[in-house]
C-alpha cells in the first residue's frame, strides 16, 4: 500500500487521473478511436429489430448475378454492332484480296459466338426471375396497402361514431345547461311576485276576494309555466367515409316497408331518412345507427311525394293534404349501435352484409309511439285531388295536384297566397301559338305555314300518369313537369309561363335543375338535359324502360328506370353503368323505383319496401 501511495504521488499519474476526471464519455472515445472508424462504426450498426425482420429470400439467384444480368446487356448490343462493322469491313477486304480465312480460324470464331450467345441466354433467364420476384413484392406491398387502408378505413368509422357520441354528449349538456337557465329565471319570477303587497293592494284585494272566489288577479299572480322548447338534434358532423368505398359497394340494405316504396329522401350521407309507400306508412330513419326512429302519422291515406331540408320533412298524400314536420322536435337518443361497422377489419372491401348491420329484427323494431308526436307543424290544405308532387326553398313550398293545379304556400302563415291553373297556362300558350301562326300565314298568303308549328296546348296526356309528375322552385323560378310532356317554366311573381320546353314524347315524371342545365326524365324512356340559357336540347339518354325517379349531383345522374339496378352516369368520363343489387347475381331482386343520391351517397327505393344504401 506504501508503494501505492508512492506512485499515485507522482505528477504524472495525478495529470492523467484528473484529465480522466474532466474528460467526458465522448472525449474518451474519441481519444481511443480515430474519427473515420467512429464513422464506420456508426454506418455499419444494424439494430436487433432490423436483424430480426429480414425477409426470407427466395429467389434462385444471387444479388451479384442480378448485377452481372443487368448490366453486360449494354456491352453485348455494342459489341453486337461492332461485329457487324468489323464483318462488314473484313468481308470488304477479303473480296477486295480474295483470301479464305482457315476452317479452324472460323469453327472457334462459331464455337465463341456460341458461347456468348448462351451467356447472353442465361442472362435473360435470371433478368426475367428477377422481374417475375419484383412483381410478386409488388403484389405483396399492395396486399398490405389494402390491408392497412382497411383499418384505416374502420378507424376512421369510429371516429364518426364517435364524433356522433360527442355531438349527442354536447347536446345534452347544452339542454341541462338551459334547462337549468329557465329554472332560474322562473324562481326569479316567483320571488318578484312573492313581495308582500301594500296597505292599498291588500285592502283591494280583499274585496275582489268577496266579490268573486278566485278572481283574474289571483291568475295573474300565479307564474304560467313556459312551455319547454326542444334543441336542435340534427347532426352538424358531415360523414365522408363513403368516400373512400369503391363505387357500387353495397353500404347496407333493410326491409323499410311490407308495399312498394312511393317516395323518400334524406337530409345527409349517414343521416336522417324518411320513407313512404303504399302500406300507408312514413317512416324516419337513422341511417347512421339503423334503425327507425319513429312513424310520422296523420295522414289518411298514402304518401306520394315528400322532401327532406335539413330538419324539415314535407309531406303530400293521397287525402289531397300536405303536412310539415320539423324532426328537432323527436323525442329520439341513440344508442350503440353500428350501421356499417364490420365484424372483422380485413374482411375484403366495406361492409356489405346487411344481417350485421340492418337485420330485420333491429330495422322493423317499433319505436316509441310518442317519439315523433310532437314533430307536426301545419297541415296545408287546399288541394281537392291527391297531391303528386311538392318542392319547397326556405319559407316558399309549391305542390302539385291531380287537381290540374299548382299552388304556392308560404310556410311561415301556412297558408296558401297563388294557385295557377296549368290548363289555362296550356290554352293561353296554345291561343298564342295559333294567333301567331294566323298571323304569319296571312302575311306570307302560305296555307299550308300553320301546320309547320308544333300545338302545346293540344297535347293528348297520359291518362295512367300524374298530370303532375314533377316540379321544383328557386326564388321566383318554378319548373314543372305534366302528363302532357311538357316542361313549363313559371315566374311565380307574375304567375305567367315565360317558357316551354317540348322535346318528351310521354308524360314526365322527375326533373332537377341547377344554375346551368336542367334534367328531366319521362315515360318515354329517355332522360334529357336542357340548357336553361337557350332552351334547348344539351343531350339526351335513352333506356328500356320508362323513367320512374332521377335525381343528380356534382358528379353523377342516377335514374331508376324499371330494372332492379339503379342507372348511373358519370359526368365526368361519360360512362353509363349500373349500380344495386342486380348487377351480377343470379337472383332477381325486386325492381326499383325511387333514387335519391347526395354527395356519392346513394339510397334506392325498391317495389318490395325494400331500402338499399350504396356507394356510387
């Protein structure tokens, strides 16, 4: 230990012991390892997760054999053509000296070429392994996109579920929290009327009190309870997974009626539906969770058209009435429940089993009977005929009626402030027509000009359609579609038809226009798109069988037209292509016979009651 203690005295033991002590890690290794080692070190470190997830390699050739195939292909095409120069110029030169070269000289020259020649076979031998393994990896990469763009896609699904969960959560503390407002202002109301009165009030009150027992100033005092207004329920979250479906993917399908469907509509992809048919039924659906949340009753007969705006529902029935409904007011909760959640995430493509989603215990489950009682605003009626046709556009709603009549309502007063007359629009528009035809005959001394024009007011109707089949307003602008074939176009400010568009051979039964172009769809079995700018014919469809519903986005025009497939054209590539439950079964399924489509989500009415939801 002297000895130690000796040398641990010495100047330089006690430098390098105190160098070590200030010295950090790094410093110590770089003091130990020169800096391009420390580079090669930290290049050629693989961690154990990377040594542990090598691919199995089974492929027949070496990665230096796949780099010798890939390359010398180059050489051998310019050594290629620099035999041919060489022949070509030897060949020269021996016609020009006449010499033969040796029989020995030209059997290796064969024998070489023979060689090169196998070499160059083999070569594409193991190029092709090479391209054949990277198309099996490429396959592989996409089967594991798929898979994971899969679970990405259920993810997503449960982000909207649970977003729904939020908004409902945010609802009802909203309602607490104004539920918990009135209460305050009622115990405040209550204090201000529970102050002891005065000498002069008392003694006044007394003798009311021997006058009458109970008397209007007793009333008075009394706080009247303030009738509790229902919060908004609508859902303000927009769904998008349908999106990312494949178009024609079957979303879900459930039995919604027991008769052929007559009209439906929905407010949002994964919102609210409402249904009719001829079981006389209207039901309102959830097509989020799937289920029905109640039946909007008061109607005596069946419902042939209605229209679905955000909240508001509008009605027209066979009894020749219209009712109103505002679906805030549904005493409805949801509860957990998946409407397209499927079972297993790498089942292949987007749930389409409609047992897991809508069975027929679940969808035909009778709601609460007081669940939509209170969502009846008005009952508009005026009409004497059965109404076949309505649109409505903030505060204006316009039907129309087997009647032969259009009447405007205004939804605020709920009454109704115009009724045209369609007969009488076709017999002006048809006394113009012969006036001017009259008129331009005469000048002309030309009897045989007046059967050049075309008499719209003469038309002979289909008796089998509604003389009403379709019709929709903007603003002041009203188009309407008849029996007759004809598509009029109304100014709803001054009741007059400024246009008519003829062009339908059969009654129409369905339009839709925008800012550009109106589309409209008949008997005739054909779909016409009309430019509203000049009026005339922009293109035409032709089908098998008549039109019975068409409706369009900003993208596609899908239209039922008497086949258990719903006809959809794309706009944007101009094809034509089916979408439903037909398109490649053997089974028949039933025909269908309304459509409604929003946003690529498309929902189709079938004549059995059933309801079919699909990507499009």
């Amino acid at each position: 230990m002297s000895e130690l203690q000796k040398e641990l005295r010495r100047p330089g033991i006690q430098q390098r012991v105190f160098s070590y002590a200030k010295a950090s890690p790094t410093e110590l290794v770089r003091s130990r390892l020169s800096t391009t080692e420390i580079q090669h070190r930290a290049l050629t470190y693989l961690p154990n997760e990377i040594l542990t997830d090598i691919p199995e390699n089974d492929n027949d050739f070496s990665l230096f054999q796949g780099f010798q195939a890939t390359l010398p292909e180059a050489e051998c095409e310019s050594e290629h053509r620099k035999k041919h120069r060489r022949q070509n110029s030897k060949g020269q030169r021996l016609l020009e000296t006449g010499e033969d070269e040796d029989d020995a000289t030209f059997l290796a020259k064969t024998k070489k070429e023979r060689q090169k020649l196998n070499h160059r076979l083999e070569m594409m031998g193991i190029r092709k392994n090479m391209c054949s393994a990277e198309i099996r990896e490429i396959d592989n990469k996409i089967a594991n996109l798929n898979n994971m763009r899969k679970i990405v896609l259920v993810r997503l699904e449960d982000l909207e579920q649970e977003e729904v969960q939020k908004e409902q959560d945010l609802m009802d503390v909203d309602n607490k929290l104004e539920d918990i407002l009135e209460e305050m202002d009622e115990v405040a109301t209550i204090g201000r009327t529970a102050t002891p009165p005065t000498e002069v009030e008392a003694e006044t009150e007394e003798t009311e009190t021997e006058t009458s027992f109970m008397s209007a100033s007793i009333y008075e005092k009394l706080p009247s309870p303030k009738p509790r207004r229902h919060k908004p329920t609508r859902r303000k979250s927009t769904a998008i997974r349908h999106e990312h479906f494949e178009p024609g993917s079957s979303i879900t399908e459930f039995q919604a009626h027991n008769d052929m469907i007559t009209a439906l509509d929905f407010d949002a992809p994964f919102g609210n539906m409402v249904s009719s048919a001829l079981d006389d039924t209207v039901r309102v659906w959830d097509l989020n969770l799937g289920r029905c949340i109640g039946l909007l009753e008061g109607h005596q007969a069946s419902v042939r058209c209605l229209q679905v705006e955000d909240n508001m529902v509008a009605t027209g029935s066979m009894d020749a009435s219209i009712r109103l409904w505002d679906l805030n007011q549904a005493e409805y909760t949801p509860r957990e429940s998946r409407a397209s959640k499927p079972s297993n995430p790498e089942e292949d493509g987007p749930p389409t089993d409609a047992s897991t989603s809508f069975s027929e215990g679940s969808s035909s489950e009778p709601p609460p009977h007081s669940s939509t009682a209170d969502c009846h605003i008005h009952t508009l009626s005026a009409h004497v005929a059965e109404v076949t046709a309505l649109h409505f556009k903030g505060d204006t709603l316009v039907s129309g009626s087997a009647d032969k009549t259009l009447r405007q309502w205004d939804l605020v007063k709920g009454r109704c402030i115009q009724t045209l007359d369609v007969l009488w629009a076709a017999a002006q528009a048809s006394a113009s027509i012969n006036t001017n035809t009259s008129l331009s005959s005469s000048k002309t001394n030309n009897p045989t000009t007046s059967s050049q024009w075309r008499n719209t007011g003469s038309r002979i109707p289909d008796a089998s359609a509604d003389f009403v089949g379709a019709l929709q307003c903007f603003d002041a602008a009203l188009a309407c579609g008849t029996a007759d074939g004809m598509v009029r176009l109304w100014d709803l400010r001054s009741g007059q038809v400024h246009r008519s568009l003829v062009g339908h051979t059969g009654a129409v039964t369905c339009l839709q226009f925008d800012e550009r172009v109106l589309v409209t769809g008949s008997v005739d079995r054909s779909i016409r798109i009309w430019d509203l700018r000049t009026g005339s014919i922009q293109d035409a469809y032709a089908y098998d069988s008549p039109i019975t519903s068409m409706m369009f986005d900003s993208r596609r025009i899908v239209a039922a037209a008497g086949e258990n497939v719903a006809k959809v054209y794309d706009k944007a590539d101009g094809r034509h292509w089916d979408c439903g439950a037909g398109v490649g079964q053997d089974g028949s399924p039933s025909i269908v016979e309304r459509v409604r489509v929003r946003d690529g989500y498309l929902v189709e009415g079938r004549k059995d009651g059933v309801v079919g939801v699909w990507s499009c």
